[in-house]
C-alpha cells in the first residue's frame, strides 16, 4: 500500500522529492502516513477533500483483494 501512495502522491504533488510515506501494521489494520511540502497539501486534498477521498477510496480498493483494512492519514 505504501508503494501505492507514494506514486499517486508524486504525481499530484510539485515537489515530489519531498513526498514521504510511512506504513505501520497491527493485526487490526494498516497505517499510512503521507507527508508533503506545505505548499503541496492542498494539491493532495483537493477542493472539499476530493482528492484526498479520491486516494482513499483506491487504497482501500486495492486493500480489499487482500482483505486487509487500511487508513490513509494527511500529515503535515
């Protein structure tokens, strides 16, 4: 899933050098971390956070086929 962020990540964003992404796991679920340029955050959410859905929604699918649950998170 990391990997997955991390490109559609880079190709939204202007500084992709600056993309980072963390994944953490328990036996509950994934955690995805992604991290931008402040000047890229609003690239990565989108107006009313559409883009943001848009990347969550396409995580969580491609999640499904292993059945696993994964939370995507926007940190500054």
């Amino acid at each position: 899933m990391k990997e997955l962020v991390e490109v559609i990540a880079k190709a939204l964003v202007d500084f992709p050098e600056e993309v980072v992404v963390t994944e953490t796991e328990d036996e509950k679920a994934i955690l995805v971390e992604l991290r931008v340029a402040q000047s890229d955050m609003g690239k990565v959410i989108g107006k009313q956070g559409r883009i943001a859905k848009a990347i969550r929604s396409v995580v969580k699918a491609a999640a499904s086929k292993e059945d696993k649950k994964v939370n995507v998170e926007i940190l500054q």
